[in-house]
C-alpha cells in the first residue's frame, strides 16, 4: 500500500471539499487498490464570497502553504475557484507559482494545482469546446467566471447563478437540487455541463444522475481537481460514479 499525502489550501468557511475530494479518491481505492490518499489542509480566512473578502483570503496565500510545506506533501491542490478567476484571466498560472515558490521556499517540492486551473483542464480533456454551467455566486462574480472560461478558448453557451453570498450557506445546499436546476439552463448546443463551478457548493451525489439524465458528460470543480491531483501523482485518473472525467476514458491534456 502507497500513501499518498495532499495538501489543501481551502477557504476557512469551506466544508465541501474536504469531504467530496477524499470520498472520490476513497472510492477509487475499490477499483484501484494499492493506493491510499491521506489529507493535509491549511486554511485561510474567508466567509462571504464578495471581492473584498476574496483577495483578503489571497493575500493569505504564502502563510498557507508554508504550512503544508512542513507536512511535505506530494502534491498540493489550492480550492477555491472565484477567487483566483475573480483576479482576472490566466491568473491560476500566478496563483500556483506562488504557492510553488512558498513551498520551494521550505524545501517542499510538491507540484501544485488549482481548482480554477483543473476546471480548464478537466473541459480540455472531455474535449469540450463549449459548456454550460452552474455556481451559487452572485450574477457579477459568475459573469467574471464566465470571462475567464471563455478567455481559455471555451465558449460558455448558458450560465446559472444561484445567488448566495453566504459562503456557508453556499455548503449546505442540496445537491439533489442540481437535477432540477440545470433543466433550467439551454444545453442544445453544450458539450459538457459544470454542474457546480465552485469546490463549496455540493454536487458529488448528483453528478452521474445528471450525466446520465442530461446524456452529456458533467463535471464539476471538485471532480476536475481530483483529475488533476490524480495526473500529477502519476495515476490513473479513475474514480467510479464521478462522471466521465474521472471514468478513466478522458484524454490527458498538455500541461497548462
């Protein structure tokens, strides 16, 4: 048995993806065995998803993995999607060079990803050119994620906001709820479905009902990442009932 050691920088408010993230690379221990995933998080100070409150919690960003770096972990995934695509387009290239150079900084080598960096990843690798998705942001925050998809060379042809501010309340949304709500966006001329654009809102426990309902591949932030930490630890990047990024069929892309 391989333990594998992640470190997460998440949202101090956050309660998503310290649980989806570790059940799908849990699973993946069934049809995949002789690995095992154990979790390493550092947290940084937000509660409401508003500009102000999100470049707060980035300019937390050096503090946080130099506290990972201590654990020396062998990849680190920093999760929160808004508040790196709110900084403007491309801006997860910065924001993993930043946390590489603080872990490099404590002789920590751990490659690094981004929620927002795997998000695009993960469309690259459905081969999806155009996609709809879903977040709980307010109207102008997923505008900005809308701009920053579509600056990647993705074209997003219908876009849900669900408007909750609350980072909190954001976690305790039902993810039952998502098979209704992606009836409400227009998929005739989608490719893939981000059924949740953000690592907090929860969407695991929909997302191959959706697939299946919707007949086109759905993925979320969380499952993206977990493509992503998969790929940089060398493996498969395969965990069942995750939908088609992660059935182990999806073509790898080039690194960003």
């Amino acid at each position: 048995m391989t333990d594998h050691h992640i470190g997460l920088i998440v949202p101090s408010s956050n309660l998503t993806m310290e649980t989806e993230l570790p059940r799908m690379l849990n699973a993946r221990e069934g049809v995949e065995p002789g690995d095992r995933f154990v979790f390493h998080s550092s947290r940084m100070r937000m509660k409401h998803v508003t500009p102000e409150e999100l470049r707060g919690m980035n300019a937390q960003t050096e503090r946080a993995a130099g506290e990972l770096a201590d654990a020396r972990p062998d990849v680190v995934a920093t999760a929160c999607l808004v508040a790196i695509m709110a900084q403007g387009p491309g801006y997860h290239c910065t924001a993993e060079a930043e946390i590489r150079n603080a872990l490099r900084a404590e002789g920590a080598k751990a490659p690094v990803v981004s929620s927002a960096g795997a998000l695009l990843s993960g469309v690259e690798a459905l081969g999806a050119k155009r996609v709809a998705i879903i977040t709980p942001y307010m109207k102008p925050l997923t505008a900005q994620v809308v701009a920053y998809i579509e600056d990647a060379g993705i074209e997003v042809v219908d876009a849900l906001s669900l408007e909750v501010p609350d980072n909190l309340a954001v976690a305790r949304l039902d993810p039952a709820d998502l098979r209704e709500h992606r009836r409400r966006l227009n998929l005739s001329r989608a490719d893939a479905l981000v059924l949740s654009a953000c690592v907090q809102m929860p969407s695991l426990d929909s997302i191959q009902a959706v697939e299946d309902e919707a007949g086109l591949p759905v993925l979320s932030a969380a499952t993206a990442t977990a493509y992503r930490i998969l790929q940089e630890l060398g493996l498969p990047p395969v965990a069942p009932g995750a939908g088609s990024l992660l059935d182990g069929r999806s073509v790898v892309p080039a690194a960003r």
